[in-house]
C-alpha cells in the first residue's frame, strides 16, 4: 500500500512540474500557494525553484529554455546524482514544450490544490509530532499559529474586483479544443473544455462510429482522450479504431467492390444544368427519369459539384468504386506508429465493459488510476454509452436518468469536453426521418444537462447513398436549428467523409 502512494505521489509531482514547466497559467497560480517543500521527489524542488525564478523575470513558463536553465545549473555545481535524475526527466518531457496549450490546466490546478493542501497537512503533523516529543507547547502553539494552508490554489470562490489573475485567465486562457473540418465544424463551432455534447440516432445509424470520429480529430489535435465502451470488446474497439485512422476495410466485400460517395448536383444529375463550369455533359438520368443503380452510370457521366455551397447548388451525392487493399494488422500498426510520433507525448486509451456490467464509479476509478500511475489526464471523455451502464440499484428510467447526469459531470470534474451517444425512444422517433428533440429515449431530461445535443439521421434512400443528416437540437447559441448533410463510408472506417450545409440551413 506505501509502495502504491509513494508511486501515486511521484506521479502527482511530475504532472505538477510538467504544468509549472511548459504552461504559463499553471505556473503563476502556482506560484502563489508554493513551497518546495510541498514536493518529496527532490529534483522536483529544484525545477519548480528555477520556474518560479523564470516567471519572475520573464512572466512566463520557461518552456524548451529550462534545458539551458539546466545545463548552466549542472555546469555550476549541480550534483550528478540530481542532475542525472533532472535530465532523465526533461528528456521524457522534450515534446511538451511546443504542446503547452494540450495540458489540461484546471484539471492540473486541481489536483496540485489538493496534493499542496494534503502535504502541507503532512508537514504540519510532522512538526507538531517533533515539538510535541520535545515537550516545546509553546513552540507546537507557534506552528499551527503560523500554519497557512495552500488557500490561493483552493476554490473558495472568486472575487474579480480583486483577483487580477482570475481577471487574466478570463480574457488570456484558451478553453478551446478544436473544431471539426469542413460545414459540420462551421455548425458545430469549436468543441471546448467542460461542455458535455450528446449524439441521437436510431439503431444502428453511426453513432458509434461518429464518436470515433470525433475522438479521433481530437487526437490530431495532440489531446488526450480516453474511451469506455460499455458494448464492444477490446478486439472490436481497436479494429474500429484502428480502421478510422487507416481508411481501408478490415474484411473483404461481400459483392467484390468498394464504393465511395462523392458530391453531385440533382441538376447535374437530370441533365438540366447551364453552367459553363460544369464537368459533364451527360445526364445521368434516362429519359423516363430514372436514375440508374450506383456502378451503372451512362458512359462519359461524371459527378459535379463545383458549384457546392453557392447559390444554386441542389445538393446531391453520387457512389464511385474505390480500389483498397484489406487491412492487415502490420498495415494497421504501421499507420499507428506513424500517428503516435506525431502527437509529442498525448495518448489514446480506451476500457471496455460488457453491457451492465459496470458504471460510472468503474469509469471514475479507472481514471483515477491512469492519472496516478501513468499521469494520463483526458481532455476528451467518450462514454459509448450511459444507457447500457449498470443501474445503480434503481429503477431502469431512474437510473438511465442518473447514469447520463453522472457522465456530463465528468466534463466539470475533469475539466474535459465529453461526448457521448444516446438512443432513439419509440418505434415512431427512430422511424422519424427528422428526429425531434423530445426523441431520446427514456426521458428528455438530459436536454437541460447537455450544452449540446446533435442528432444523426437518414432516410433509406440517403443510407443507401452512404449519405445522412446532423443537426443540433439543443445548443447554446445561434447554431441551433442547422443542419448539415454528411458523406459515409462506415466499410472504411469512415463515419465522415465530408460535409455541406443543406440548402436553408445554414
């Protein structure tokens, strides 16, 4: 058990050095309740000594210039045994120094609150223990006299008549994550920290897979994200993962072909089009107005849409075969470590559950333990999904209820964007080809819990066209009521190809 909280306390003290190391607002309001004392590892008493120095002169973390910090430290007298243990540590942190924006710093300022208050608890039973055998009262009456606790970290509220670092943060911090590409990212605006966003969609519509594209444009950004999936196995998680970021199928073709969708225009499609920079002269319907089976166009028809977004553009889609190899599993672990490489030090972890087999005090724990013990601190949660977690001991509304409200806390505990799919209610809101926003299943409650909700649709017609519709329901601000149409390839992997406002919509 010492073993565990001695390594658990190491683990807390790199986090904090690394935030006090490469992230400016970490360090100043750091700077206010620190004491070398607080940390036990002792090179960490001699980093956080020279950030505290670099702030005071410069303003700022310091960044890639602790190296040099470091370098003249060790040329100075800096004993080995110390400066081997502080160039280890530096080393592990090289790629951390141009992601400063990834750490999560009110999650970190947290967690240095109450590891600053718990040690200078620590530090004031040891005192008292050590005056007290003394038989000094007076000298142990003295010591919790003088005794200040860490207040300036501790949330005990917040005065902006007075606190000219909360006025700081307000206007300098970035809460912002990132944004999706092309329309939907314009409907959506960016995606920031402690927003819990909900997906609806029917069975089996891709909400899943429209998750994993979400977690998996947050992981290009370099942010840390973490996945529980309360369905799939570990196997399927990673094959769908994996096949995401790889774009190829994981199993042969049932009829031989790969399809991909691609824009069109309707007017393209029909023949009645006048513009002089279409591609194509020829009409893809025949002269009864039909349109041909996808792999059946005329010859010399080709898709058009140059004009996509402008006024005029009658959005349609269009399948054109793809040719791709399978995935293999060397494919799939090249394409991963040629990702990992890229991200300078931020992580993908995911834990699965079967259906009903654990809830939110499982997710919880587990997060507690990657914090501890490898110092992962998600800045993205996906919860696939609270309706399928155990019931805690209640009715099964009641508890979907309290299932859900306990994974948006997540989003304020962590500090952290969460995302997470609902189901559709009854037979007539999944077979609803525009889902209201009273469609969720089990109780609409959840609405004013979210900070957003996007609905996934589509019609027969569209999924056979690897097409579907999002639009938010619920969001707070101008954005509500758009809709997007999307292109899908979930054969390869791929919920979101790209996206165009529907016409009205925008």
């Amino acid at each position: 058990m010492s073993y565990t909280r001695r390594r658990a306390d190491a683990q807390i003290e790199r986090s904090i050095l690394i935030g006090m190391v490469v992230n400016d607002r970490v360090l100043r309001n750091l700077s206010l309740a620190y004491k070398s004392r607080y940390f036990l590892v002792p090179y960490a008493q001699s980093v956080g000594k020279w950030c505290l120095e670099y702030l005071a002169k410069y303003d700022r973390a310091p960044g890639a210039d602790i190296q040099t910090i470091y370098e003249a430290h060790r040329r100075n007298g800096l004993d080995s045994e110390t400066a081997e243990l502080i160039g280890q540590f530096l080393g592990s942190i090289s790629e951390q120094y141009e992601n400063s924006d990834g750490i999560n710093s009110e999650y970190l300022l947290d967690q240095a609150a109450n590891y600053f208050q718990e040690r200078a608890l620590t530090l004031l039973k040891e005192d008292l223990e050590e005056r007290l055998g003394q038989g000094n009262i007076l000298a142990a009456k003295e010591a919790v006299a003088n005794f200040i606790a860490p207040e300036k970290v501790v949330t005990l509220g917040y005065e902006p008549l007075r606190d000219m670092n909360l006025v700081r943060d307000a206007f300098e911090s970035e809460d912002e994550l990132f944004s999706l590409p092309g329309d939907l990212g314009k409907m959506l605006g960016p995606f920031v920290r402690e927003d819990a966003w909900g997906l609806v969609g029917a069975y089996k519509a891709g909400k899943s897979w429209t998750c994993t594209y979400i977690q998996d444009q947050a992981i290009y950004q370099r942010l840390n994200v973490a996945r529980f999936s309360f369905e799939m196995n570990k196997k399927k998680e990673t094959r769908r993962f994996i096949q995401s970021i790889c774009a190829m199928p994981d199993k042969p073709p049932r009829d031989g072909n790969i399809w991909l969708p691609v824009w069109d225009c309707r007017l393209n499609q029909e023949g009645t089009c006048s513009r002089q920079e279409r591609v194509n002269n020829v009409a893809l319907y025949d002269n009864e107005k039909n349109r041909p089976a996808f792999g059946h166009a005329p010859a010399g028809y080709a898709p058009c849409a140059v004009c996509k977004g402008k006024k005029g553009w009658h959005l349609e889609s269009w399948v054109e075969p793809y040719k791709c190899d399978v995935l293999t599993w060397r494919t799939a672990w090249r394409r991963a470590e040629a990702i990992s490489q890229q991200l300078r030090g931020a992580r993908f972890k995911f834990q699965y559950w079967p259906i009903r087999s654990a809830g939110i005090q499982e997710v919880k724990a587990t997060l507690q333990v990657w914090e501890h013990l490898e110092g992962f601190i998600p800045d993205v949660i996906v919860v696939d999904s609270p309706d399928i977690m155990r019931f805690p001991g209640k009715e099964p509304r009641h508890a979907i209820v309290d299932n859900r409200r306990e994974v948006v806390a997540l989003a304020q505990q962590y500090h952290a964007l969460v995302i997470f799919p609902l189901q559709a209610g009854s037979k007539t809101a999944i077979e609803r080809k525009d889902k209201k926003q009273s469609d969720i299943g089990e109780s609409v409650a959840i609405l004013g819990d979210v900070d957003a909700m996007m609905v996934i649709d589509s019609t027969e017609a569209e999924y056979q066209a690897m097409r579907a519709r999002i639009k938010t329901t619920v969001q707070r601000d101008e954005r509500r009521g758009s809709q997007v149409a999307i292109l899908q390839a979930l054969d390869l992997g791929q919920a979101i190809i790209d996206s165009a406002f529907i016409q009205g919509k925008k």
